[in-house]
C-alpha cells in the first residue's frame, strides 16, 4: 500500500501539469497582493463606506491577515478547478494512456489502487493548501505586516486581535483542506466512469457550479435542500472569523461564535468524503477494464 | 502433470453480445500456447479474464492449479503480460518505469544495473533515460515486454505482442520468446491473429471464433505436413509449368489463382522437388511453402471479415 502510495506520488510529481496549479496560484495570490499594495487604500475605502460615517477606524486595517482574508474568500471558489485537473484524471487518465489494464494485473489490489490514488490526491491537495498559505498569509505578512483584523459581516463588524489570529487561519486552512478533499473525492469518484480525464473534469465542475448556485440561491423551495449539498458547507471555514462577545461587546479571545455548526459542516465534508471514496471502491471493484 | 492454465466453460457476456462462449483449455507446463483467432473472436477478452481485468459470466479459471479469484496476488506475482498495445508513461523514462512496475510486481526490489540487464534484453538499453514519448511504437512494445519479465515470471501471456513492430521488430519478439521457453522453462500464452507469427513459436494452439472453441491441439498435428502448398515463381512460369505438366509432378499441380506455379506435396518433399527443377534448369526466382495451417485457419473461421474485395 505504502509502496503503492508512493508510487502515485511520484507520478503526479512527475508530469509537469501538476505544477501549473502551483505556478496559477503563485500568479493569483501575487495579482492580488500587487493590487491591493498600490491600491489598498481605496479598497479599505470602499469596504467601510457604510459604516465610516458611524464609526472611526484606526491603526493599520489593511495588514497581512486581511489580505489572507481576501485571497482565501476570492481563490478557494477557484481552487476546487486546480484539484479537479488532478484527481480527475487519477483513473480516466490512466484508462486513456492505457496504463490502467498493466497496472492492475500486478498484484494489487483494486482497493489498495483506489485507496494508494485518492491518497496521493490528499497528499496532492494538501500540499497546495499549505503553499496557499504561505503565499497568502506568510508572504503578505512580510509585505503588509501584522495587525488587528477587521471581519465585515453584513451587520456588524468583528475584530480579532492580532495574536488572536494565527491559529484561526489554522482551523481555516485545516477546514478549507477538508472542503478541497471533498472536491477531490467527487472529481475521482467520476474518474472511475471515463476513459479520458476532460469528462470528470467538467461533470465535477458542473456539478460544483449547479449546487454552489443552489446553496446560494434564495428560493424557499430549495431551502430543504440546501443542508444536503456539500457546497452549502465549503464556505464554513469562515466561522473561525466569527467570535462570541462579552455583555459589553467585547470580543471573547480564542472563542467561535458557532462552533457546532462549524464541525457539523465539516463533519458533513468528511462524511461526503467516505460516501465518494467507499462508491469509488464499489464501483471500481465491479468495473470490467476494457481500455 | 497439473496444467498452468486450466479454463472451464468460460463465457462473457457484455449486455446482449457473447464474447466468450463456454470456452475450455487448457495450458502445460513450458507450453508456447498459441491463442488464435480473427479480430472480435474473443482473444483479448479471454485473455483479460485470465488476467483479472474482466469479471467472467460463468466458468472457472485456475491457474497453477489455484482459483484465480480467491488466489488473485499470489498467481498475479507470477504472471507477467502484455496487452494489446504496451502502453506505459509516457512522460517517464525507460527505466522508471521498469522501476515503477517492478515495485509492484512482485519480485525482488532491483537495483539500477539489474534494471538496466533487463533493458538490454529487450535491446533498450542505450534508451534507457529517454522518455518514453521520443520512443517508436516497437520500442514501446519491448519495453511492454521488459516489464512483463521484470520480476521473472513463471506465466508470460502475450496479447498481440508483435502489433506495430518491423520485421526485425517481430522476429526479435519471435526469439525472445523461443528463449524465454527453451532457454528459460516459461510458460508462455500469445495472442495473435496472424497465422504465421504463431506457426513458427507455439508448440500447442488454440483457435477461437465468435467466443468458441474451434479447436484446440499440437501445432505440428494441425500443421498437416502431408499436404503442403508450394508456391513457384521462376523467370518463365508458362515453360516451367510445361516442364513440370511433362514430369513425375504432374500429379501434383493445383489450379493457380495467381500467376505462381502451385503444387500440392508432403513439406519433406519440397528439397526433392527443389533438385528436380535445377535438374531441369528451370530459373527459380522462389519457392515457397504456403502455410497450410492458413487454410485450415480460414475454413474453422467463418472468414468474415474476407469480403468479397480481398478475396484472391
């Protein structure tokens, strides 16, 4: 199994498609922070034009956690693209080559296959999570420095202490990776039904696409739905940034305002993630190789 | 002796198509199996069957004397194969991807001399860094074949494995499994549907058609030595074959549907014939025995796919 893993590891490592995400997401998070060190001030501007009027805000608003703030709200809509490309092609890819049949009449088996695959695209995604991180919360505290952060919510505003900071975007990151494994979990699930990897590429992007809408769309009717589709819970990470306040408003440090419901929609994620993975198996076990 | 391959009553069928058809053989030991039959008669899905990658209907196959099903790892540890074309990756080299298949086949892990050993059996040596998209589809095919024997197998099962390879291509893949037979004590199943690829390496056949066991037996018996064809092409066919109609051989022309002199006789009785024409200074060009057994193929086929166009 070990062997096996190791084996898919090196593989992916070893085509250089797989460091485009790594060179797309170095260019994403840079045009932003480009951006936001020429024209951040006008976007802080923008961001508080409803509530400057009411309350005066000082000290350093657009600093490094902010800025991580902003990437992680604007790429990880995009990231589930960039893990797609891989996990969708860990089996169809391999049926196109026509590598599959010689893989699987050495003496492995098909679970130890499905099981070695899916945990390289853990590994896979993992990895671009953490370079994501060091890019958008390491390199723009080196450029914008470190702060308080200021989190807008719709009617009210949150601010974290700087030291109060660092091990949310932890849990984020750690919550985000959850979510990303989901996506890698279904773009791999579909990968077992092709034999070239475009198809589970663009069926798992349609059906983020489909049920992002649905999560978002504010028709009663797909209300009752909405708790089921896993991209209902994608966004949770953000409930790091939310605290519980004191009588007097004031913001209880290391705290989350909803806690259970930040691990139920993980706990959702992971459930997602065995339900793909353990249909994966079944499907793969019973699939006559005809590539 | 206890068969290496032994299939009962093996069938698969996709939906409404039966590919295979209660099919049984089976395979000794040190056996060149030859597997023959037209495209779409059932080779390659029996030949998957054997190799787990297709899930049977019905029927039983054991294979060193165990149920493949239940004893999957310990008989696939001694099986090495091609099928159809050896695809590999791409974007690897030579000998990392002998590495890559021989960590999971089984055998001893091996060092990069030893890759490099099994490299040069198969003449790929020199290519060994190279990735293997700047290799031909021969150079594919061999190193298809260098990880069917990366972890010294006991069962070699070739599935067309001289597709898209030269002359020289093919007959080096025709040795390689001679030796791998006779040199080496292999069992060894190839697939082809060409005749004459099989006739000149199986010691046993096996000749399928729509899924069915057409025959199964000792190449040498199939063969029929007592009534080869013999094809002559000299400098004046139309003289020669007046030489000839006025000879002892007269009894042994056949109507010709070509330009080429035809004569049916025992195969041993070719070098006598061959004397006999220099003695009457008839100018050969060639003399060749036309493979029996390609007759005898055509007529256990249905010959479907010989549309009236192609037909002599």
């Amino acid at each position: 199994m070990w062997k096996l893993l190791k084996i898919e590891l090196f593989k992916i490592f070893s085509r250089p498609r797989t460091f485009i995400s790594f060179g797309a997401i170095a260019a994403l998070v840079g045009i932003i922070q480009f951006g936001l060190k020429l024209d951040g001030d006008s976007y802080i501007e923008f961001m508080l034009r409803d509530v400057s009027v009411s309350l005066d805000v000082e000290g350093k608003v657009l600093n490094g956690y902010l800025i991580c703030f902003i990437v992680l709200q604007l790429l990880l809509v995009h990231v589930p693209l960039l893990i797609t490309i891989v996990a969708g092609d860990l089996i169809s890819g391999e049926a196109n080559m026509g590598t599959l049949r010689l893989l699987l009449t050495k003496p492995v088996s098909r679970t130890e296959v499905i099981l070695a695959k899916f945990g390289a695209a853990a590994i896979y995604t993992l990895i671009l999570l953490v370079w994501m991180a060091i890019l958008a919360l390491f390199v723009s505290l080196l450029i914008f420095g470190s702060g308080d952060m200021l989190n807008l919510k719709a009617d009210y505003i949150v601010q974290l202490k700087s030291f109060d900071i660092m091990w949310r975007y932890l849990a984020a990151f750690g919550f985000a990776a959850i979510a990303m494994l989901t996506v890698a979990a279904l773009g791999f699930f579909l990968s077992i039904f092709a034999e070239n990897s475009i198809g589970p590429i663009v069926a798992t992007m349609s059906i983020i696409i489909v049920c992002t809408i649905l999560s978002t769309l504010d028709i009663p009717v797909f209300n009752a739905i909405k708790p089921f589709l896993f991209t209902t819970h994608m966004i949770g990470w953000k409930g790091f940034f939310d605290v519980r306040v004191t009588a007097d408003n004031e913001a209880i440090i290391g705290s989350v305002q909803n806690l259970n419901r930040v691990l139920q929609a993980a706990g959702i994620l992971v459930l997602h993630i065995i339900g793909f993975l353990v249909a994966s198996i079944w499907v793969f076990k019973k699939k006559d190789i005809l590539s | 002796m206890q068969p290496i391959i032994k299939v009962t009553n093996l069938s698969k069928h996709f939906k409404k198509l039966i590919a295979v058809n209660g099919l049984s053989f089976s395979v000794e030991k040190g056996d060149v199996y030859g597997f023959l039959g037209q495209n779409g008669a059932g080779k390659s899905t029996t030949i998957r069957m054997l190799l787990t990658l297709i899930e049977p209907t019905e029927g039983s196959i054991e294979i060193f004397g165990m149920e493949l099903k239940k004893h999957r790892k310990e008989i696939l540890r001694q099986v090495g194969a091609v099928i159809e074309k050896p695809d590999v990756y791409k974007y690897l080299s030579a000998v990392e991807n002998l590495r890559l298949f021989s960590q999971i086949s089984g055998g001893p892990s091996l060092n990069r001399s030893q890759l490099l050993d099994k490299l040069e059996m198969v003449g790929l040596q020199e290519r060994a860094d190279s990735p293997v998209k700047t290799f031909s589809q021969g150079m594919k095919q061999r190193l298809g074949v260098a990880i069917a024997l990366v972890h010294d197998p006991q069962l070699i099962i070739l599935d067309e494995p001289t597709n898209g390879l030269d002359p020289q291509g093919i007959a080096d893949i025709r040795n390689l499994i001679l030796r791998l037979s006779h040199a080496m004590g292999k069992t060894v199943v190839v697939s082809s549907h060409l005749l004459s690829e099989i006739e000149l390496i199986a010691n046993r056949l096996l000749i399928i058609d729509e899924g069915k066991k057409m025959v199964e037996g000792n190449a040498a018996e199939l063969f029929d030595p007592a009534n080869t064809i013999v094809e002559l092409n000299t400098i004046d066919n139309k003289a020669s074959l007046a030489a000839i109609s006025d000879s002892s051989w007269q009894a042994n022309l056949q109507p010709s549907r070509n330009n080429l002199i035809v004569l049916k006789m025992h195969r041993q009785q070719i070098p006598l014939f061959n004397r006999h024409l220099a003695e009457m200074q008839v100018d050969v060009i060639s003399l060749q025995p036309r493979l029996s057994l390609e007759d005898y193929f055509l007529q256990v086929t249905t010959g479907k796919q010989h549309v009236e166009a192609f037909k002599d």
